[in-house]
C-alpha cells in the first residue's frame, strides 16, 4: 500500500488520502479548470442542407456536424434555433449560399 508521510510523521494510507480534505478540495478545483477549459474550447457546426425557409422565413438547421458541448450549445433538427445555456462570450461565423437574397439575422439573448 502506498503512503504519504504528513508534517505529525504520521504515515496515511491512499484509502485515507482518498478521503481526506485536500484531495477534495484539489478535486474541487480541478473540476472547475475542466469546466473552464471546457467552455473555451466548445465548438458547433450545424448546415442548413434543404435550401428551404420554413413559413416565418427562419432557416432549419438540418444537419448538426459537429457539437463539442452538447449540455451547453443545445439544437434541434429542423429548427432555426441553437441555444447557448452558458453565458459568455461566443464567436458566431456564417456562410450562406442561396439562389435568393436572404435576410439573415441573429437573435441575442431573445
């Protein structure tokens, strides 16, 4: 069995370490980096595939390609809808290619 010594010379066990206060406490801040990082480096990518507006002139998002942080960027098929739960801040990029002259708008916090 492994051992840490502690500053009393006191010999602990890993089942005790495993319980202790520090390493809660490390767990603790470890989640939360994790967490942190996670969020920098979530990432979506949804097509719009059909080509078609739906009756209020929305796009569908049709096809989901990509989505690194599916708990916090939140879709849908066929709906014009993505939905950030996290707030931050967020890099929206779009490219559209239509026979048409599209309107396009993106609704913030609405």
């Amino acid at each position: 069995q492994f051992q840490l010594p502690l500053k009393s010379s006191k010999l602990i066990g890993v089942d005790d370490l495993h319980n202790s206060e520090i390493v809660k406490k490390i767990r603790k801040d470890l989640d939360a980096v994790c967490e942190a990082i996670n969020v920098e480096l979530s990432l979506g990518r949804w097509i719009w595939k059909s080509g078609r507006v739906r009756q209020d002139r929305t796009i569908p998002w049709n096809i989901e390609c990509i989505n690194t942080a599916t708990d916090n960027l939140q879709w849908t098929k066929d709906t014009p809808e993505i939905v950030a739960i996290s707030p931050g801040l967020y890099e929206v990029s779009m490219g559209f290619f239509s026979d048409k002259d599209p309107n396009i708008q993106v609704l913030v916090n609405g």
